[in-house]
C-alpha cells in the first residue's frame, strides 16, 4: 500500500523513540513534600500514606538524606504542631515547628532547596485555613496572619513560600510583607487554582487537619469550574506571584494547559496525598505496575505543560530518571 505518512517509521527503536521524544524531564523540576512534627526522637510512617513519614526535627536526617542523595533538589514542607488554637499562632510563631525544621534544614543542607507551605489549617484548633468570624473564614483578618506565617518562615530560612489557603488577596498581601521587610528576592509560588476535593484526604490524616465543622468549599474551588481557573491564575499574576500551581495534578491538567497557554509565570501541579494513597493501594493488591503508572502520570503532568511536579513519588522519579525510563 502507498501510504505517505507512516507514523510508525519513528517507533521502529527504542533509540529512536527517545531522540523524537517530545517531553523532556529533569530530576530538577521534582519538589518532594515533608512533614515535620513536634517532639522529639520520633519518625512515624503515615497510615494512609505508606512510605511517607512525620519526623520530628531531630531525626530529620532521616527522611531528608535519601531525598539528597537521590537527587531532588527541592522540598515543601509541612508543619504538625502540638498545639493549635483559634488563631494558629503556631503558624507564624518564630519556633514553630516549621520555623524550626527550615533552621536545621537550612543549616544541614545548604544546597537543598526549601518552600514552606502557607497555610493556617494544620495550626487551628477548628481545621479551618483561616480565623475565623462565625463559621466562615474571615478573608482580610486571615492575611494579616498569612503575611507574619511566610515572614517568618523566610527569617528562618525559606528560599520561597507557596500559600496554600485560598484567601483573596493573599498573593499581595505576602509580597507587600516581604517587600517591606526586605525579602523582594524571595519567591512565591501560588497554589492560584486549588480545588475543593477529595483527592486531599490521605493529607488531611497526616496532618490532622480535617475541617471540624464544614468543608473548605467556602475557599476552596468548585472543581466543575474552568473559566474561574483562568481568573484566579490571572488575579494572581496580577498580585505579583512568581510561579502558578494547580492542585491537584491528574484530574486537572486540562487546566495546567490552558494556564500555561495563557501566561508565561512557570508553572507547577500538586500530584497530592490521595492519588499517591490510590496508587499504593491499587499497586499493593498487585493490580497495577507501580513504577509504571508512576512515570506515566508524571511525563503526563510535563506533557500537560508542568515545569514543576510535586510529588510523594519524587525519589523514585529521580531514580527512573537516573536509568533512562522516562525523560
Ligand atoms: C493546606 C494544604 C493541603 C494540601 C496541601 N496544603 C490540604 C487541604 O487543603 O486540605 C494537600 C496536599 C495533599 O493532599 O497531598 N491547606
């Protein structure tokens, strides 16, 4: 048969394969999340997150060591406070649990790269991502508190922050702090589209900050909503955000595309807690190649148009990255 156009003459070795491959991946655009907690001298797998872990800042080196030498350059971290209360105070407090873990990190590892998430819902007694004025989160008295958390995990030594909360003006509201406290240099990247969802679950139990009343529905995004996508991601290009994050990732990366069409800040998805917990889970029972769907997902999310992938599965990504499986 003539046939002009033969697609499959570019599949015929995997040399070939490799050298008109179309999504290039690096070990640098992986940001691996971790969870601190208060106390001392403990390291606790998470239940509904297998292979993930709380430490305490004193064995730190156990979770952050295999991160380094496998190559992630880059983490998010997560606090878990003993204490919490109406204001999260613990958040933004200059010992904090966070603050603390930035210190020794920071010291420890000069080279790593640490982003401290924003928020104020693993710090308040009522799970909430804010303060709150009745039963819903009061949106300005919340920034003011959103602005003094990212200061002062920068004075301790945050080399970017990334709020996670969803209040309106947050964007601004950190920038202007930083700004007047002389970090200008430091940037944020904004969680800009985040979704009110279920694929957060696994999270909610590891940092035990599951709403006690409600849901976040009243701050977080309806997940059937494109256009209003594009109009937080622009509103906080507006507001001075250096990098834009969808979350979560494989639901959602119709939007990582049209985002990343549309303006030209790097851009960043989330694959969070529960599409790594679904993956373990359905891997566990022997039902699916782990290694493989994990390097499907994310050459799915760089295709889609990520610059940056965070992920439960970013040591293991490094590795495949390191063999030549993907990238
Ligand atoms: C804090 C925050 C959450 C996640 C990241 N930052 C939880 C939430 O919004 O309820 C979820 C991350 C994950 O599920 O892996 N607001």
């Amino acid at each position: 048969m003539e046939l002009t156009y033969r697609p499959r003459r570019l599949r015929t070795s995997a040399q070939l394969r490799k050298m008109v491959r179309e999504t290039r991946m690096d070990k640098s655009s992986l940001i691996y999340p971790v969870f601190f907690m208060d106390g001392t001298d403990r390291v606790e797998e998470i239940p509904s997150l297998p292979g993930q872990y709380r430490c305490t800042v004193d064995r730190m080196e156990e979770i952050l060591d295999p991160v380094v030498a496998s190559g992630v350059g880059s983490i998010l971290l997560f606090g878990i406070p003993e204490e919490k209360d109406e204001k999260g105070s613990q958040a933004y407090a200059e010992n904090g649990i966070v603050q603390r873990a930035l210190r020794k990190a920071k010291e420890k590892y000069p080279e790593l790269f640490l982003i401290a998430d924003v928020c104020m819902c693993e710090y308040t007694s009522h799970g909430h991502c804010g303060v709150l004025c009745g039963h819903d989160v009061d949106n300005d008295r919340t920034l003011d508190l959103l602005a003094a958390t990212a200061l002062s995990q920068v004075e301790a030594g945050a080399d970017m922050v990334a709020p996670s909360d969803m209040m309106d003006g947050r964007i601004r509201a950190i920038r202007e702090c930083l700004d007047r406290n002389g970090h200008s240099s430091t940037p944020i990247m904004s969680y800009a589209v985040k979704f009110a969802s279920a694929f957060y679950g696994p999270f909610r139990e590891a940092a035990g900050s599951a709403p006690s009343f409600g849901d976040r529905q009243g701050y977080q995004m309806d997940y059937h909503n494109r256009r209003e996508a594009m109009k937080e991601a622009l509103l906080d290009v507006e507001e001075g955000a250096d990098i834009l994050m969808v979350k979560p990732a494989m639901s959602f990366l119709d939007l990582v595309r049209e985002i990343k069409d549309a303006t030209d800040l790097p851009m960043a998805t989330y694959s969070v807690s529960g599409e790594y917990a679904m993956v373990k889970a359905a891997a566990g029972n022997g039902w699916l190649d782990e290694d493989r769907i994990v390097c499907e997902m994310a050459a799915s999310a760089f295709r889609a148009g990520a610059d940056l992938y965070i992920t439960y599965f970013a040591k293991e990504l490094a590795g495949f990255m390191e063999e030549g499986r993907i990238g």
